[in-house]
C-alpha cells in the first residue's frame, strides 16, 4: 500500500499527432516499468495495445498504467487525440488530478486541444503544459506560448527554455534552479547539468525575472518578499508554483522532444512537485440518492466506500474490466459493493460482488488483494454496473457526479453477412454499447434494420472492424447519414384534452400549454404556473415526464426535439375521473399538436473544421469548402503553412479526407468537432 500523499493520479491528453504516446512511451522507460521504447510509427507502442491503434498510428482508447516516480506513485493514463474519441478523454478528466497538455512545437494550439483544454477546465484540473517536438523545422517555443495566451487566455509560464532551436535542440534551461540540462541521442544517457553556458546567461535571467514575478502575484507574503530581496529562494518558488498550479492560477510549461529523448525526466520530476495528492484535490461531493443531501468525501481509510466506475473495457483474455477510481475507504477482493444507481431513477439500486481487483498495465493485468484511496483499478465480476455509475457501501449510499456522454452525429444500418449471424451481431453490438457510452444500437420501427450510431466516420469504421476482429461478425453496413433533431421557431398555445371510457371506466384529463422556442442548446425546460386546485401536484409531474418522454420523437420525421420551454398555465381535473395516464396522454396530445403549429424546423451538426495546407492549395481548397456549404470565419499563416477554419454541415463532409489528399497532392491535413446544431437547409452538393 502507497501512502495517499504519495499518489498522483495524471493523464496525458493533446490533438492528434502531438506527441502525446510517444511522451508515454519515454515516461514508461525512464520509470522503469517497461524495457523497450515501442515507438507509435512502427505499431508497437506499449499503451497503443489494439490492432487498429498499431495498424493506424493514432490512440483510439485510453490506457491506463502505474509507475514510481521518485518515491511517487503515479497512476497514469494515456488518451485518444482524435475527436471521433473525445470521449476516452472526457471518462479520464472525470476521475484525475492532474493532466499534461502535450502541444506541438511547431503548430502550437490546435483543435482539438482547444478542446481537451476546455474539458480539463471543466473538472477545474491542474496542468503541466509540455511543448513537443522542439526537434523539428519549424518549432518554436515561444510562439507556442503565445498560441496559448491567445487562445485560452491562461496564465501559462516557462519553468525551463530551450536550448538551441529545430535540429539544434539539445537541452533545456531550468529557469529555477539555473541550471543547463543536456541530452545526447543516446537513450540510456543520464541528462547532464552543467552551469548556464554565457551566450544564455542574459536570455536566462529575462525569462527567471518574468516567472519570478508571475509566481510573486499569486501570495501577496512572496511578493512582499520579492521585492524587498529582489529574488526568490528555490523552495519558496517551487512551494507558491505548487499551490498556484493546484489552484489553476498558473500552468507551468516544460519542452523536449520526446521522440529524441529530451525533457522527460525534468517533466516526471514537476508532476511529483506541482500535481496534488489525492489528500489534496478540493473535495469530492456526493448526493445521497433517496434525500438528495450533498455529502462531502474524504481521502481516508477510515471513511466508507466511495469509487467510480469511468471505463468498461473487454480484456484480451475474455473477462469484461471495471476501471475504477478510488476516492474513499477500502475494496477488497470478493467483497459485495452497492450501487445506488442514477439520480434520475432511470437505473436503481443493485448490489454487485466484485470477484478480483486488477492493477492496470495497458493491455496487461496483475492481481492484487486491496484497493485504497486514491488508486486506480480494474475490477472483474460486475454484472449491472455501466460507465459513470458509483459503487458504494449499501449502509452508506451516495452518487458522485457521472460522466457527460456527448451526443451522436452520423448513423448507418448494419446487418450480418447471413442471417444466421444475426444474434451474434446483435450480441456483440450490445457488449460494445457497454463499453462506449458514444456508440448506440437502435432498431428502426418502420423497417427493422439494426441502426448504429457514433461519433464520426472512424469511429464507426473501429466498430466495424472491432466486430470482425474481436467478436468475429461480419458485417455489412450502409452509407452514413447524420443525426439530425428537430425544434419549433413560434410560439403557440395548445390545448389538449382526454375525455374517455375506457375498460370499464371514465378517464379525464385537460390542460393548456404554452409552447416556446428556448435558446440554442438550452435544451427542455418545463414550468407550471396553475394552482393546486386546477391540476395537483402529481399530476404536474406526470405531465413534465410525459412532455420529456415526447420530446424524443419530434412531429417533422421523428427526430429529438431539442430546445422547447413549456409552460403549463390552466387545465382542469376530475376528483374521481383523471388518472396519471390521463394527464399523460393529454399532455402529449397538447404538445404534438402545438408544436406542429409552432413552425417546426430540422436542425443538422455543423462542425468546426481546420485544414493545414500549403499556400499553393489554399485557393481549391477554399472553393471546395465554399462548393459545401462551408462558411469560412478564420485564415492564418504559419511558416508557410495556411491555416483555414470553417463551419461546415456535416452531412457535406463525408469521404472529405479522400478529397482533401487529391486536392493537395497529399500534403494538406484537416480535423473537425461538433460546433453546434444549425437549421438544415436543403442543398445539392456542387
């Protein structure tokens, strides 16, 4: 067992191709947890286990390890860089302390780091920011900063400076200690402190004298000292740069190249120094499922049991693994545990026994007896259990917040290569709905087919090749289409009323609705101004969940309604006639029907999309954007490199990546996230 304040609990996130395995890679060899640097361009990256992720050359799931780090524990995982995966990402946040931002040295803030960015911002994490690639032409550590400050307006500070720029990268300046650190090529070879060569004694003490006063700012006590003294000793800034970092006030930025060896072990030594403890990290809220009381959980044995399930994983050798975070108390192998299900009732209590408990290592396991605060573990022997779901002691029950699942956007029909096949399929499909709360089956009411959906064209494409590999179904699937939704652009008020006999007896119900556009991605929001005396109390209810129950399927093509408020505002009711079904059904009746006189739209995704291409290629690719219905909004030039980012439908995005390459011999590269949901508009693709 580890000491808590020994633990640190980090991932690694950034965009595509930043580096962001290969970091891990270094980190996993210089702790000494593997022997053998598998690189991600030959296919054999120790956290890249998956044959798609080997075959491609990008992560397509987080994988989690351990390893020690100066007397530390650090539990680590490494995630996906592409969109289509954002939510391996999202699971991970939910449950760290601490994450390291991986940009590129020479493209600096890219999409999707702007999106792992804004998630990390979400769980208030700390962050170590580590600028990659230093090696390369083109790179250029300051201007990466800047991109940076511009784009997230953080107050991210160097803790080191390069040495030497592109092909003459060799080491780094440690603004704190004052020391230069050398690599050589050489894997194995310790790094070398000397004294700060002079040519960079002056570059040295400018950038010491800026960190120096952005640590100063933050302890009202330290900068009275600063400017009395002038300087800072070593331990009061890295003490101030610890409790700022923790408190989100600063990130501090590290270099290397990860690649060639450079700037691992001066980052493996900040994540020790600047990330917290699990001892540390605010405090950790749950909600006591029948009360809805707020109860506060601390790091401790002592404390009941508290842990949440962020990942279900199908482990190579067959059983299905539980990654679990521990926040509080002790789980032992064997031992029952509770889950109190979700807030929304939507799924109940149950108790669940968990067989064996697992330390994680990528696609490895080995087996260990107990699990404490602040450990990250795999569990077998869950039966009920899904992604974002609390495990707790019955005697003391609490729900932590889940995980936010983002929604579907490209949907195809599947269906097995021969019809005896069918329940295999089926069987696979649901196992892997259980592991990605981003993929989901459906059967389409009005022709039976299997329909599955997702976050893009690759993710599908993983499925599908997850299903013939792993679960040995073929498959045959049809061309993508996108999800669309619906809303209402006018407001009316809708009466609706169910006055019946039926089996046996009389049912009344009545109300009035006002129905309304809410602003885009407000979503469903429900209000009663009538009096108890005109529609109850239990009643009012029924009518809010059958409203929400309808909004599922909209009046135009049976599409989810999004972004309608409703205001119940008269009605009646029977003392002895009306039932809950009454009120349902009316309430219902009064909805669809208002809302086809509400002037009903479809909505489609739009996405944000960014291609890098040479300026050669700019003006094609700007006219095929246009000839999609794309609208440009931002152009930038780096290094001779374009920069185009334009809101485009994604139904006119499709084999997009085919185009791309023709249009630009190959050289232009683009990527893409949802940017929001905008009304459909019929169009023919030029």
């Amino acid at each position: 067992m580890t000491q808590a304040d020994r633990i640190r609990n980090i991932g690694i996130v950034a965009h595509i191709d930043a580096g962001k395995t290969t970091v891990t890679e270094r980190i996993l060899y210089y702790t000494g947890i593997s022997h053998k640097i598998g690189e991600v361009d030959d296919g054999a990256a120790t956290m890249d286990w998956m044959e798609q992720e080997q075959e491609r050359g990008i992560t397509i799931t987080s994988a989690a390890t351990t390893c020690q780090w100066n007397n530390h524990v650090i539990h680590l995982i490494d995630t996906p860089g592409h969109v289509d995966f954002t939510i391996e990402v999202e699971r991970a946040l939910r449950v760290l302390d601490g994450a390291i931002v991986v940009f590129c040295g020479v493209a600096g803030v890219q999409p999707q780091s702007e999106k792992v960015w804004r998630q990390a911002d979400h769980y208030h994490l700390p962050r170590l920011v580590f600028i990659n690639k230093l090696d390369r032409v083109g790179a250029d550590f300051f201007r990466a900063i800047d991109s940076i400050h511009e784009k997230f307006h953080a107050n991210a500070v160097p803790i080191q400076i390069p040495i030497g720029r592109e092909q003459e990268f060799c080491g780094v300046i440690d603004l704190i200690r004052l020391k230069a650190i050398y690599w050589n090529d050489t894997l194995d070879a310790p790094p070398q402190e000397t004294v700060i060569p002079d040519h960079l004694v002056a570059e040295s003490q400018k950038h010491r004298e800026h960190l120096l006063e952005a640590i100063a700012e933050c302890n009202d006590a330290v900068m009275e000292r600063y400017l009395n003294e002038g300087d800072l000793p070593e331990d009061v800034m890295m003490n101030t740069l610890r409790t700022a970092t923790m408190a989100g006030k600063m990130f501090p930025v590290l270099c290397g190249s990860a690649l060639k060896n450079k700037g691992i072990q001066p980052l493996l030594d900040a994540v020790t120094h600047y990330f917290p403890a699990p001892t540390e990290v605010p405090k950790i809220i749950g909600i006591h499922p029948k009360t809805g009381h707020e109860q506060a959980i601390h790091c401790s044995e002592r404390e009941p049991l508290a842990a949440l399930v962020f990942k279900i994983m199908t482990h190579v050798d067959g059983p299905m693994i539980y990654y679990t975070r521990i926040y509080s108390g002790v789980l032992e192998a064997g031992s029952l545990v509770y889950n109190p299900g979700t807030l929304d009732r939507r799924q109940t209590g149950t108790r669940e026994r968990v067989l064996k408990i697992l330390r994680l290592h990528a696609n490895k396991v080995s087996q260990i007896d107990k699990a404490y605060p602040g450990d990250i573990v795999g569990l077998v022997g869950l039966k009920d259990t899904v992604t974002g779901n609390t495990l707790c002691a019955e005697h003391h029950p609490l729900i932590l917040e889940t995980i936010p699942v983002p929604e579907s956007v490209i949907f195809v029909a599947i269906e097995p290569r021969s019809q005896a096949e069918q329940k295999s399929l089926d069987d696979a499909l649901q196992q892997l709905m259980k592991e990605d709360p981003t993929f989901h089956v459906r059967k389409a009411e009005d022709t039976g087919q299997t329909i599955i959906a997702g976050m893009g064209e690759l993710h599908l494409e993983v499925i599908l090749e997850r299903l013939q590999r792993e679960k040995h179904v073929q498959a045959r699937i049809g061309k993508p289409q996108v999800a669309l939704k619906e809303t209402i652009t006018a407001t009316v008020e809708s009466e609706g009323k169910f006055d019946r006999l039926t089996g046996g007896r009389e049912h009344y119900a009545h109300v009035w609705l006002r129905i309304a556009p809410n602003e885009r991605n407000g979503g469903f929001a429900f209000t009663s101004t009538v009096r108890e005396q005109t529609i109850p109390k239990n009643y009012v209810a029924v009518i809010r969940q059958a409203l929400q129950d309808t909004m599922g399927s909209g009046v135009l093509a049976g599409y989810p309604m999004v972004d309608i408020k409703v205001t119940l505002f008269d009605g009646s009711f029977h003392e002895q006639h009306s039932s809950e079904m009454a009120f349902a059904v009316a309430a219902t009746k009064a909805f669809n029907d208002g809302c086809r006189l509400a002037k009903p739209i479809l909505l489609e995704p739009i996405m944000d999309v960014e291609v890098t291409t040479p300026k050669q290629h700019t003006g094609d690719i700007i006219a095929d954007l246009n000839s999609r219905h794309g609208k440009i909004f931002h152009l930038d030039t780096q290094d001779g490199v374009d920069i185009i980012r334009a809101y485009m439908p994604l139904s006119t995005m499709f084999g997009y990546t085919t185009d791309l390459r023709s249009q630009s011999q190959g050289r232009a590269t683009f990527s893409m996230e949802l940017s929001h949901y905008g009304e459909r508009i019929e169009r023919t693709l030029t």
